[in-house]
C-alpha cells in the first residue's frame, strides 16, 4: 500500500509535537505498529512523557536538538536513530533554527491512551 505525505493532514499529539500519521491501523494498512514523521519549530520542545506499552523508533531525518531518555540527555542530528523502551521518559527539544523533523515507528501503534505526561 502507498500513502503520499501530501494527503495526510498533520494532527498534535498528547506530547505537543505535530505529526503526519504516515501509517497507521486506525488510518491505512498497517496492523502492528505506526511510522509517523513529527516536526518541532525551533526553541520549542515536546513535553516529558512516556509509553507504557509502546516500543519507539526515532530517527532524525532534519534539523538538530537535544534528546532526554530516561536520566541521559544529549544532542541529536540528522541520521541519528534513537531506541526508546516502553516506560521510559524522554522529550525531545529543538535548538537549531530550522524546523526539527523526525520520523517515529511506534508498536504497538501509538495512541493518547498509552502516552503518559510526566
């Protein structure tokens, strides 16, 4: 199945970030997980939260920021891939001055229910 970026408008998650849901099983063809491309304007920051069932792929595909997993915080670039275990905190902030853009693979898929703000 192909989905085109251009159809799919962009929603907020419960962390604050704006997001394409890219695939998704409440959307499109997936079953077992979600692939979302989320975007953070410069000098803003998503809110610490975690996931209590979801395992999260991050892989930064533009921009630059500091990335806080768990008690580690530490500068994120484009081609850096960051794995993020079910229950563990993290926020991601923008501190350059483009647009922050990072595509997320999420499963099980996300969703506001598992998304817990700390």
């Amino acid at each position: 199945m192909k989905i085109s970026k251009k159809n799919i408008q962009a929603c907020l998650t419960k962390d604050g970030s704006l997001i394409r849901e890219l695939m998704h099983p409440d959307m499109n063809g997936s079953i077992n997980l979600s692939f979302a491309e989320a975007e953070i304007e410069p000098g803003q920051a998503t809110d610490l939260h975690r996931h209590v069932l979801s395992e999260e792929i991050y892989h930064v595909s533009r921009g630059e920021g500091m990335m806080t997993l768990g008690t580690e915080r530490f500068p994120i670039h484009p081609g850096d891939t960051i794995c993020i275990y079910p229950g563990t905190p993290h926020r991601v902030e923008n501190s350059g001055n483009e647009p922050l853009q990072i595509l997320c693979c999420c499963a099980p898929p996300y969703s506001h229910s598992d998304t817990e703000i700390l």
